[in-house]
C-alpha cells in the first residue's frame, strides 16, 4: 500500500490493475479550464479527472475560504463517481509538484482512506519517462465509497488562536505582507511562523527523501509534536503539501485549518501581524 509518494515506474506497473484509480488533479490557478484542457489534451491512461473548485472543493461549511472544505456527504458522493472503494489504491497527479494533488490525497485521508499517493514529479515525470499517453476520457461504473470523516484532521477558526503551532505555508513575502494578490489584506494570522511548501522539494521539483524531510521538520518543530502543529495556506490547498511532507518523514500527521488566510482576513476585526513570527 502506498500512503505518502510513489513513483512513475510503480505507477506504470499497476496500469491495467483494477484495484488501482489514478485521478489527474492539474489545475491552473490563472485559468480554471486549463486543468481539464490538458486531461482531454493527453493523460496517464485509465485516469479519471478531479477538478480542484468543481469537486474538490464545495460550499461554504467550516470555513469560508476560497476553496471551502467539502462536506462529508460531497466527499463520499465524489470518491463514490471516482470508483473510489475501501480497496481501491489511489494515485493522485499533478503538473505542479504536487500542489493540488496533495488536497485531494488530504481529503481522502481526512475522509478514512489511507491507500492514497501522490506522483513524485508529477505529470512532468509520466511524460520524461516516456511512458503512454491518453486522450480517452475515463469513466468507471460508481462504487460505493464508505468511509467517515477524522475531526481530529481539523481546526476551525475559532480554534486557531488555541492553536499549539500555527505554521503558514505561503511564499515568504505573502506571509510577511509585502505583497497580497489574491486576499484582500495582507500579512499573516498573529503567532504564525512561515515554512513555504515549495521547501519540500528539490531544485527538480522532486520531494526531498524522507530522511532530509524527517530532520527539516523535526528542527522546524522544535519539540511540538506534529499532531498538534496547524498548516494553514492561502485557501486550505498547499497547505495539504506540508502536511503530505510531514507524513512522508514518518511523523505524526499535522492539523489543517481549511479556510486559510482567505477566510482569517475576510473578516475585518481579527488581527493581521506583518514581518516575521520568531519561534
């Protein structure tokens, strides 16, 4: 069973076994048809696709955010029309290192479902690899996805400021509030230190090994215990590629707070801090 990485190779070899479900997640946050552009366009064969604001993402419930966490119910109808079973080992890819398939694997994790990996490299490695392309667009008979949420996978707002370790995952400059082009202020929640969920990768846009990751994050930590720190984002998607790291060094999984700085800072009385947070 993979729980964290796999890589192309594995993945090619469990092409035509039926208990595998490759789900292709590329999105491109400047244009939302992109995504489903390049599927149609050319895809691992046998995967089907997942939008990351039509399906992995859905109304507002316990946050607010710009990609509000799903409910229970959108969740099991979603792996349900996926093919997603209690058997089923999932393989989730993106074009961006991982950025947006981590939501999925989140989800499906938060959701009970364990057997669920994220492509080392992405849709860049299937294609350097040299292995076959599709254009056919997937579908499976429905399953009947069975699984129920962890709570324990989640802050809500009203829990963040309880929080034991508030970690934000956004480039350097948003989290200092030097630049903000997406929310409508700037900076970040107070108490939060910044770990940038690119720091995860190698300069190739692989996962640093578990090993360098394991040591990375226990020094980050400084003690906490994993399970307690919260990973929190722009809107509850990249934060999923820090926590997608922690449990790929072996550690405890982290929280996520899923509405993000976009539901933080769309209410105008919570304090916003500027500049660095020192652990």
């Amino acid at each position: 069973m993979y729980t964290t990485l796999i890589n192309v190779d594995a993945v090619h070899a469990c092409l035509h076994n039926p208990a595998c479900r490759i789900v292709d997640c590329r999105f491109d946050f400047g244009n939302k048809t992109a995504g489903l552009d390049a599927y149609l366009a050319g895809h691992i064969p046998g995967a089907v696709y997942a939008d990351l604001e039509k399906d992995l993402s859905g109304p507002p419930v316990t946050d607010h955010g710009r990609h509000p966490l799903p409910t229970p119910a959108h969740l099991t109808d979603l792996f349900s029309r996926l093919a997603i079973d209690q058997d089923t080992q999932v393989v989730v890819y993106d074009q961006i290192a991982g950025s947006c398939a981590g939501r999925l694997w989140w989800l499906l994790r938060y959701m009970g479902h364990d057997a669920v990996a994220v492509i080392d490299g992405g849709w860049q490695a299937w294609e350097a690899a040299e292995y076959p392309i599709s254009v056919a667009r997937e579908k499976y008979p429905p399953t009947t996805f069975r699984g129920s949420p962890r709570p324990e996978s989640l802050v809500t707002v009203e829990q963040v400021p309880q929080s034991r370790l508030l970690i934000d995952s956004r480039d350097p400059a948003r989290y200092r509030g030097e630049v903000e082009p997406l929310d409508p202020r700037a900076g970040h929640i107070p108490g939060a230190v910044n770990r940038f969920w690119k720091e995860n990768l190698e300069a190739n846009g692989r996962f640093k090994s578990s090993a360098v990751l394991q040591r990375e994050f226990k020094d980050f930590l400084g003690g906490v215990d994993p399970g307690d720190a919260v990973f929190y984002c722009g809107s509850g998607v990249t934060a999923c590629h820090n926590i997608l790291s922690v449990v790929h060094a072996g550690l405890r999984m982290p929280k996520l707070y899923a509405g993000s700085w976009s539901d933080w800072c769309s209410v105008p009385e919570r304090p916003v801090a500027t500049g660095f947070t020192i652990m």
